[in-house]
C-alpha cells in the first residue's frame, strides 16, 4: 500500500486556500516528496508531516513546482537533518538549487546527489520494495513523469500446512521456490498448497505539467493511481494548447487509455475559484472513477 497526501495543488500561482503543487508519497517507513511549490514547507508544517524524506522528485523547474525547495532544504539542515539525500529532476536543478545556497551562504549538514533521467523508463530510484521510473512529459521546458510500482512480494510460506502434508522439513525451500516435492508418503504437494495468496503490487503515477499527450501510456499503464494536472475545462482547450497543459477530459481520456484504476486531477487554475468539482465531473463524463486532488488530504493506494 501507498500513501499519498497533497500538501498543494494550485496552477501557476497560490490562493489563499491552495498552495502551489507538492505531495507526500509514503511507502512502508520510506517517505517521497513529489515537486516543491512555494510554501511547501509551512504546508508540512500546517499537516505536521514529518520531513524525513528520502528522496525529492522535481518534475520541472517553473516556479509552482520548486520555488519551496531551496528554502525546505535550508530548514532541513537547521533542524538537523544528517542523512543524504537524492534529488531527481531536470537537467538544470542542481544549478538552481547549488546558485541560491551559494548566494545566501548557506551550507547544507548532509550530502545531496542528484539525478537527471537520461531515457524513458529509466530507473531513478529502488529499494527492496519499491521501484521508481521516469519519463518525459510534453510541456514548455524539460519535463519529467515519475511511476512508482512496489515489486511483487513472493507469497508467504504456510508452514503449517506443509507440516500437515507431512512435507519434510529440508524441503520447505525448494516449495518456497514453487518448485513441486514429494511427502513422506510420496505423494506430490504443489507449491501452491503451500504458498498463500500473492499480495496485489500498488502503484502510484505523478504527471504534471504536460499537454495532452498519449506516447506516455505505456509507461503508466494499469496504475492504481494517476495523478494528471488538469488545468483547464475543455472549453479553454486553446489555451490549454498554447500553455502545453491540459483539460479535464484530456487528463480523463489518458486516463482511460492508460486503463487505470483511478484517476486524480489537481493543478486545477485559479481561475476556476470554487469550481473544482466542475472540473472534476467534465473528467468524469469519460472516466468515472475520478477524483479532485484537495489539498490536505490523504488517499489511499491499494
Ligand atoms: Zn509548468
């Protein structure tokens, strides 16, 4: 299971109730911040989320999306934070963060190392549970979507139930391997009368900013969750395609394309003041299961 919180989710520019976009994307003790906007770290505050991140995900660098870096890695330091740290972004993030720690003499307590996709679908981020790949997106600068998959868990060995097929115990790990044994008696026991359930492997796609743009389903396919900004009705479609963003039901039909479980819009204008639910049912007319990214709240993946 993931868990995902939005601590923002304002286009372009904050309003008094929508910070620009970040998101805390938890997964067992490990902990993920999807793109850094203005005041992020007065929002971790406000939902007194705990900064112990591993690992940032930048997905481009106009300002709605790391104007609160800079800033988040100062407050880190000062609160004391020792444990490296990865940042993963576009080509020009470390010079933008290395020029304003540079020009306000500050001096970070532990080590950053950044990483810039090379190709789509590359790897950019593993531990033992989770995998993360990136992926380029259609916007006005370099742009990157992030996929987060948990790897499949081998199923949990019921050792229980071997003993009462009366399998010797030396062969317990060739059954966890799924390879077929015999029993005392030699009669075969499958693997399967001794294995439980495989777990479902959750999923978590983040992809803002971008235009309308199909090349990225197969990257995304059969997420359990995808967030796509949506910064405009489909009645500003034109804007949408001069500002490389894009509308509700194209964030919808992607999402229908990519044959997604869920889908969540956010980057919604600020222009649409209040009228967020009207976006969120212009998606819905062509993929039902979605939902409005409200700031402050939690969702579950699973
Ligand atoms: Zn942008």
């Amino acid at each position: 299971m993931l868990k995902l919180t939005i601590l923002g989710n304002s286009a372009a520019i904050p309003t008094l109730n929508r910070n620009t976009t970040a998101q805390i994307l938890r997964h067992e003790q490990h902990a993920f911040l999807l793109d850094c906007g203005e005041g992020t770290q007065i929002q971790i505050l406000k939902y007194k989320i705990r900064s112990n991140f591993e690992a940032i995900f930048i997905s481009h660098l106009h300002g709605d999306h790391c104007f609160g870096l800079v800033p988040l890695l100062s407050s880190m330091s000062l609160n004391g934070r020792k444990t490296e740290l990865f940042i993963i972004g576009p080509q020009d993030l470390q010079n933008y963060v290395q020029t304003q720690l540079n020009f306000t003499q500050a001096y970070l307590n532990f080590p950053l190392h950044y990483l810039v996709p090379q190709e789509n679908n590359q790897v950019v981020y593993e531990n033992a549970n989770l995998e993360v790949r990136a992926f380029r997106l259609n916007h006005r600068i370099e742009t990157y979507g992030y996929v987060f998959r948990e790897k499949p868990k081998p199923p949990k060995f019921l050792v229980e139930k071997a003993r009462a097929l009366q399998v010797s115990p030396h062969l317990f790990k060739l059954l966890k391997k799924g390879i077929a044994v015999e029993n005392i008696h030699g009669q075969t026991i499958l693997p399967e009368q001794v294995l439980g359930q495989r777990k479902k492997n959750c999923s978590y796609a983040f992809c803002t900013d971008t235009a309308f743009y199909p090349e990225i389903v197969p990257y995304i396919e059969k997420v359990t969750l995808l967030y796509h900004e949506a910064t405009f009705k489909h009645s500003e479609i034109q804007k949408a395609v001069e500002t490389y963003h894009s509308t509700a039901l194209q964030a919808a039909t992607i999402a229908q394309l990519a044959q997604v479980q869920k889908l969540l819009i956010g980057h919604v204008s600020a222009r649409y003041f209040n009228l967020e639910q009207e976006v969120v049912q212009e998606a819905q007319t062509i993929f039902p299961h979605t939902e409005y990214a409200q700031e402050g709240k939690t969702f579950l993946i699973e």
